[in-house]
C-alpha cells in the first residue's frame, strides 16, 4: 500500500479490527519512510453474475427488479417489508453461492417464486402467472392445487 503523504511504497500493518458488522477491517499503517501513519479498510467485493433473458440477452444483475417482482406480487398482502429484504439477501446469496459469471434469468425466477411460495400464497399465484404467462383458468386452477398440495407433481419436479 501506498503512502498517501510521500507515496513511499513501503508501509506497515501496525493494528487490525474487524468492523462491528464483520464486513470489513480496518488497519492502521505506518510509512517506513516518512513515518506518518493512516487507516486503510478492507471490503470483500463481490460481483452479481450478468443476467442471461430468454431471448440470449445478457444484462447486468439489478436487485431492484427482484424487489420490483415482490412488490408487485405482494401489493396490499399482509407481509412485512423485512421479509421481502430477508427474501431478496437469500437470494442474492444463492446466486453468489453458485460461483457463476453468467446465470439465466428462468434461475432467478424460479428462487423468486420459491421464496413467494413461502410467503405468501395470493402473491405467489399473482406472480407465477405473470411469470409462467398463465394463458387458461386452468392454469391458475393447477397453480392454487399445487399451493395447496406440496406434493404435487410440479414441486416434485422443482425438488430434483
């Protein structure tokens, strides 16, 4: 690390504290050259994966689509805004777990509707036929019975 005030390159690591949070460290340094000392942090940065549409499109990831989709799916449902930011940490965790520098968009809606499932199921009906283009009434039929039964075919497949 640079020294900022002589731009030396030779400094020391003389203290180190992990933030509160446990997201980042702090570190004091010395110069060996000029002997003056500074505070230096360190962050983990992690990038989203690009998002693969359908159509073979690759977009950067954007956290608010995702919060757009809950939002949507949960207009005036009785569920709390921290789960909807608990939801949407798990997920981004999920695709950072994954290790993918590219991750289709189907992936990503299918943890969306995973997580509404559990939530919600009003929301999570609105959602799944946007998102799998309900074109019947059966569709919505085969969605509220798989609500009902989680053992139905679809969460079997889901499961594999």
């Amino acid at each position: 690390m640079k020294c900022p005030f002589c731009k030396a390159e030779d400094t020391a690591v003389i203290d180190s504290r992990e933030s509160e949070d446990g997201d980042s460290t702090r570190r004091r340094r010395q110069c060996e050259s000029c002997g003056k000392r500074f505070t230096t942090y360190e962050r983990v940065e992690l990038s989203m994966p690009m998002v693969v549409k359908t159509n073979g499109t690759r977009v950067p990831y954007d956290g608010e689509k995702i919060r757009t989709g809950f939002m949507r799916a949960l207009h005036k449902r009785p569920v709390p805004t921290e789960y909807v930011d608990q939801a949407i940490n798990r997920i981004e965790q999920r695709i950072l777990a994954l290790g993918e520098r590219e991750i289709a968009s189907r992936v990503i809606g299918e943890m969306v509707m995973r997580e509404l499932k559990k939530m919600d199921d009003v929301a999570y009906i609105r959602f799944a036929s946007v998102y799998e283009d309900f074109q019947r009434v059966d569709d919505f039929r085969e969605a509220i019975l798989e609500v009902k039964k989680p053992s139905s075919k679809r969460t079997r497949r889901a499961a594999k």
